[in-house]
C-alpha cells in the first residue's frame, strides 16, 4: 500500500515539474491580447483622467461639466477593468491554461457574431475582423497541436 501512494507521488510531482508545449500560434494570439489589454488600459486611463480636465475646463457651466467628467470616468474605469481581465487571460493563454482558451474561443465567436452584423449593416470594413475572430477561434477549437497541448 506505502508502494502505489508513493508511485502516485511521484507521478503528481514529474507532471508538475513539466512544462507545456504551447503551439506558436497560442503565443501570437496571446501576445495579441497582452497588446491589446495595454492599449486598453492606457486608454482607460486616459479617459479617467481626462474626467477631471474635462471639468476643470467647464467649471463655468457645472452640470455640463459633471456629467461629461462622470461619463468619462465612467469609461475610463470600464476600460481599465476590460483591459485588466484581457491581460489575465492572455498572460494564462501563455501559460496554456484551458479555461483561458475557452474564454478566448467564446469571445471570439461573439465577436464574429458582431462583425457580421456589422457587415450585413454595410461595414464591409468588418470582414477583416470577422475573419481574425474566426481564424482565432477556429484555431483554438479545433487544431489538433492546440488540443493536445491543453489537455495534458
């Protein structure tokens, strides 16, 4: 009995020691989410900041003022929250977590979803989204080298 909780063990601490084999294409999409969580938080900090400027600048007309200093602030604090859980994700996609590939592939398909809502509304512009979101989510789905690597 002391033999199997030993093999057990041991076999618990090899798979920890190991590290995964993440596909090149993982990697680019999460250096694409890191890129983008960034670029979100700059903004967002940008708009909070821009809320008290905002108001300083209108200080003759006072509810003008508030709201537009509240609506950015509101943005900013929107945006800084969005950017953050986007860095977790794509620093977890890295990582190869399977949660965070599951998470990628959902807003991927939502975001197909808007980009050919957005195409059937005449931005044909959206096409070039639509098929990123669908090469992205198409890949994390399905690719053979991408399943085997997150499911070890």
């Amino acid at each position: 009995m002391a033999k199997s909780k030993r093999k057990s063990v041991n076999k618990i601490d090899m798979n920890k020691g190991m590290k995964k084999n993440i596909p090149f294409g993982v990697k680019l999409i999460s250096i694409l989410y890191l890129i983008g969580a960034v670029l979100l938080i700059i903004v967002g900090l940008v708009s909070f900041i821009s809320g008290g400027l905002v108001a300083t600048l209108l200080s003759s007309l006072p509810i003008i003022a508030l709201l537009s200093s509240s609506v950015l602030a509101i943005i900013g604090v929107i945006l800084l929250l969005i950017g953050t859980l986007t860095f977790i994700v794509g620093k977890a996609l890295r990582k190869g977590k399977n949660w965070a590939r599951i998470v990628i592939i959902v807003i991927s398909g939502l975001s197909a979803l808007g980009d050919i809502i957005s195409f059937v509304s005449g931005e044909f512009g959206s096409i070039i989204s639509l098929a990123i979101n669908l090469w992205i989510g198409g890949y994390l789905l399905l690719n053979k080298e991408v399943i085997s690597a997150f499911s070890k």
